[in-house]
C-alpha cells in the first residue's frame, strides 16, 4: 500500500501555507518532515487526516484522501494528547480501544504504562500523557501513521522506547509521516518543507476576495 | 463494548466525576423554582398561574448553563480531532453527547419538575402534562443546543454568544411546553400544542446532528 501526494496544496485564511507538496512512500518507509517552525509542517499533517481540506491528489493505496477507507488506515496523533484528566490512564485508553478496536492493556504494556494504569490522568506528568496519547497508535493496525512531534517532553529512554515501536511498525510494512526536529536514529526520509511563496492565484476566501457584500 | 456504547458510558462517566457538572443544571432548577415564591410572595393561586412558566423557563437555562462544555472541553485537549478520524461518523459522535448531555441534564429536570411543582402549588391534574411535556420538550433542548455549541466550539468563554444564537430556537419549546402544563391546570386538554411540541423535538433530534457535525468539521481545520 504506497502512500503517493502529488500537487497537494492547503490554504488557511486566506494565505497559502502548503503549495505542490509531492510525496511518496512505499511499505516499509518513513518520513521525517523538517522545516523552520511555521512552515506548514502540521497543516500538512492536519490536511493527510483530512481534517482540513486540500487541493490536489493524495492516494494510500486504492483510498483517495477524505474517503472512509483513507480513514480506517490511518492513525493521527497531534500536539494535544486527547486524554481526560478525570478519567484514569486504563479508562483513558480503553475508551480509545473500544472505538477504534485493538487491545488496551498490551498497549500500555508497549508504552511502559501499566505500573500507572490505575492512576488518573490528570496526576500524570507530561512525559506520561505524552506516552499514554502515543500508546493510542499501538491499538488498531493503522496502515500509516502520522506524527506531529511524537517525542514531545519524552525523556531519552522513552524516545528510545518509541523509536523502538516505530521501528517495528515499519518492520512490519507500516508506513509514517513524523513532523521532528530531533534524530530517532530509524532509517527515515527526510522531506524539508520550504516556505509556500507563491500567493493563491484565485483568493477562496470570499472575504479577502472583496466578496463579502 | 460497541463504540456507540463507549462513547455514551464516557460521556455520562465524565458528567458524573468531578468537574463534569452533571449536578449543575438540575441545582440552578432547584435554586431558580425555591427561591421564586420568597420573591413573588405567598400568594398561592398566583404561584398556580406562574408555575408551569416559571418551570419551563428554569429548565430552559438550567439545560443552556452545562451546554458550553459539550464539545469545548473536548476540542481544547484534542479529543475532538480523534473522535473526527474515528470510524464513527461525526453526526453519530454528535447524537450521542447530545444524548449523554440529556441524560445527564434534561432527564433530572424532569424526574425533579413534579416534586417542585409541588412546592408552587401547581395542581395536581397538571402535574402528568407538565412531566409529559418536559419529556417530550427537553431532548429538543439538547439537540438544538448542540448545534449552538458546535458553532462557539473555538471561542473562549463563548457562553454569551451560544446564549444569544441557542435562546431564540428554544422559543417554540417553551410557549408550547408551557402551554400545555397550564392548560392541563385549568382544566383544559393539550390541544394542538403537544403535537407542535413533539414535532419541534423530532425536527431538532433529525437536524441537529448534521448541523452540528458541520459546524464542528468548519470549527476543526
């Protein structure tokens, strides 16, 4: 299942951000995204989960962007972790299993989480958050993964631990797109996003196009 | 567990533990319904007059006081872009915390509306119409309100503006709850305001997923 971006490009208020991102992955193959800080690196991420919309052609094997099978392989984690702080690290994750399917205590197990499984959430450092949010991607077997900072206020054995589980993700013809700006020591890809410089052609925001009355 | 059951135990487990604010709307209905006869005065065929209003109005903003945190709480930890990309359809994610806020707001009101009529001097023959119209009116709060949620889900502190866009749909809701509580008080039968009533509620529960789903996918990118 090859991962292929051609022309992708993304818009926000009115300022083009991303312009004729070209990508391609093959089973097996990461990708380490890099760029000076705001040059789109989570707007690409955002725009491959599809939750914000695109122009050009993206393709994970016969799923088009934005299709229900595009959703059912892909795995997203972001800068926030998606955890309650009311609920404790098990109820967190095994809400996620029983949404997305797979099994909480093994992945708590991988993400050297269980001797706090009990705990609740919200007494939790943020190296532990950080850990129990990435635990979320052991659960299903999401075809490609995509990363926004995964390492985020991890210490060095965990980074390690993570590399680990990316590693063997990839091992098994995974695939996974990591916006970072540090070294996993894994074989990836790097990909440099250079600043979008070329202005839309045609304003899509109606305002700013002097449509607005 | 399915995951339409997972979401909606979540839901009602986080309503319940601290800082869910579950017990909110139905303490503000309480406070509200007590403290109007030490205003009005112990007039008790006045007090009949004004209870079933008095009600619907409380139940009305006692429902709107927990709306802000429906899909807020969510979008500011990053729950929101999960349960986007999960293989539940955003209007399903939507249905369901509206259900979970109803069960968790609405539903007490209308367990705790008899009880405090009571103390209103509502008589006794309204007192199945009031519980009937509550039953059929509040999930409509719910639904709507949802929608007035989705759309304030960036803003902080957008309580004012999902006020301002929310009260005005929930104007159907009350006169026709409300007239059906004090039409049964004066002897009267419901007439055509329990037919209007349910269909405001149908009408809200069929359209308010989508909307709101919509709303919250502009509110995601």
């Amino acid at each position: 299942m090859d991962l292929i971006v051609n022309h992708l490009s993304c818009e926000r208020g009115g300022r083009r951000i991303l312009a004729d991102v070209a990508l391609r992955l093959a089973p097996g193959q990461g990708m380490a995204l890099r760029g000076p800080n705001g040059v789109g690196k989570s707007t690409l991420i955002r725009a491959l989960c599809g939750l914000i919309p695109s122009g050009g052609q993206a393709t994970l094997g016969e799923f088009e962007l934005g299709s229900d099978g595009w959703l059912d392989n892909i795995a997203y984690t972001g800068h926030r972790d998606a955890i309650k702080a009311a609920l404790s690290v098990v109820e967190n994750l095994q809400f996620w299993a029983d949404l997305y399917g797979g099994n909480a205590d093994a992945a708590l197990e991988r993400f050297d989480l269980s001797a706090i499984a009990d705990r609740p959430a919200g007494l939790c450092s943020a190296g532990q958050k950080r850990r129990l949010g990435l635990a979320r991607l052991a659960l299903g077997n999401r075809r490609l993964w995509l990363l926004d900072e995964p390492t985020v206020s991890l210490d060095a054995q965990h980074t390690a631990l993570f590399a680990g589980v990316l590693a063997q993700h990839l091992g098994q013809g995974g695939l996974a797109i990591i916006a970072t700006h540090i070294d996993l020591g894994l074989d990836l890809h790097p990909h440099v996003l250079a600043p979008a410089t070329a202005s839309p052609s045609t304003e899509s925001d109606p305002f700013l196009a002097g449509e607005f009355y | 567990m399915t995951p339409v059951r997972a979401l909606l135990t979540r839901e009602i487990r986080l309503a319940v533990r601290a800082g869910g604010g579950a017990g909110l709307g139905l303490a503000f209905f309480l406070i509200v319904v007590l403290l109007a006869p030490l205003g009005i005065g112990p007039d008790q065929t006045l007090l009949a007059q004004v209870a079933p209003g008095l009600l619907w109005v409380a139940a009305l903003l006692a429902c709107l006081l927990s709306l802000d945190r429906l899909f807020q709480a969510d979008h500011e930890d990053g729950t929101l872009d999960i349960l986007a990309l999960s293989p539940l359809p955003l209007e399903g994610v939507v249905a369901i915390k509206a259900l979970a806020h109803w069960l968790t707001t609405g539903l007490p009101l209308v367990i705790a509306a008899p009880v405090l009529a009571l103390t209103l001097n509502l008589p006794d023959a309204a007192q199945p119409m009031l519980i009937l119209g509550l039953l059929l009116g509040t999930p409509a709060l719910s639904a709507i309100g949802a929608v007035g949620a989705a759309i304030t889900v960036g803003l902080r502190r957008g309580g004012l503006l999902l006020s301002l866009l929310v009260l005005p749909l929930y104007v159907p809701t009350l006169i026709f709850g409300a007239q059906i509580a004090s039409r049964a008080a004066d002897g009267l039968a419901a007439g055509a305001s329990l037919p209007f009533l349910a269909g405001t509620s149908l009408l809200a529960l069929a359209a308010g997923p989508f909307v709101a789903a919509a709303a919250l996918r502009v509110n995601l990118r």
